[in-house]
C-alpha cells in the first residue's frame, strides 16, 4: 500500500495533496510531523499513475481519495523546459539543505538526470509527462510530490 498525505482537516478541499510516498519507508524519510497531516493509504496502481503524472489526486473525503486524469502537450522545447525548471528548482532546494537525507543520493542523481536531459532529441509536441517519459525509456522517474 501507498500512501497520500493531505492537509488534515480538509476534507473535500481541492489541492490538500501535499505529499506522496510509495511505502513505508518512504513515509518515514519525508520531512512532516506524520499527526499534523490526513495519511491516507492507497492503492499502488494509484500511487504509480500519480509518480508518472498521468493522474492527480484533488481531494480527499474521510479516506476516500478523488483524483482526476492529467493531460500533458508540451507543445515546444520551451514550454518542456520551463516545467522542468520548476522541478529542478524545488529539487536544488531540497538537496541544498538535506545534504545528511536518507534520500539525498536519490534526488541529487534525478536531478543530474534532469539536467543531462537534452530537450533536442525530444520530437515535439511531447503528450505525456516527464516522468512517464523517462519511465518509457527505463529510467528511474520521481512526483515531486515524492520529495522529502
């Protein structure tokens, strides 16, 4: 089972999402005071849809989640790597200030894969996410809403 951490007490309130984590163990590595958050456990299906951004979990009712699908069209190399940025952004910010995280080999590594990316050999326009991308091509894929 997965698990979905929501804003608690905010039950049917769209984008409570805060973070994702595909175990236990994840769970555990992620930056929270677990009683602050609704922890809600799910299916992996789920959770493996939500990783490759093909789907969005909105809100949360008691424990059950409603998500919705997420259409991506990357029309052109620009509008790829302005996503992109964002991502890399918020992953320097972690990785500047949890060099000692469990996890920081991880994100540091993706992030290395980011960067490495070269948006030419993309054939535009790209329908699909980043991240099921780099799954489609074998390549270790994160949600940032996977980071700690």
């Amino acid at each position: 089972m997965s698990f979905f951490v929501f804003t608690k007490n905010r039950d049917d309130v769209q984008g409570s999402i805060y973070k994702i984590a595909k175990n236990q163990s994840d769970l555990d590595n992620l930056n929270i005071i677990k009683s602050d958050y609704k922890i809600i456990q799910d299916l992996e299906l789920d959770f493996n849809l939500i990783q490759l951004d093909n789907k969005y979990p909105l809100k949360y009712n008691n424990n059950t989640i409603t998500y919705s699908n997420v259409p991506h069209l990357f029309k052109d190399k620009k509008t790829l790597n302005a996503s992109l940025e964002n991502k890399k952004n918020l992953i320097q910010n972690f990785i500047n200030n949890n060099e000692s995280h469990n996890l920081f080999q991880q994100w540091s590594n993706y992030l290395n894969q980011l960067n490495s990316l070269n948006l030419d050999n993309i054939n535009y326009p790209l329908n699909t996410s980043i991240e099921q991308y780099f799954s489609d091509l074998g390549q270790p894929s994160f949600n940032i809403l996977q980071l700690p």
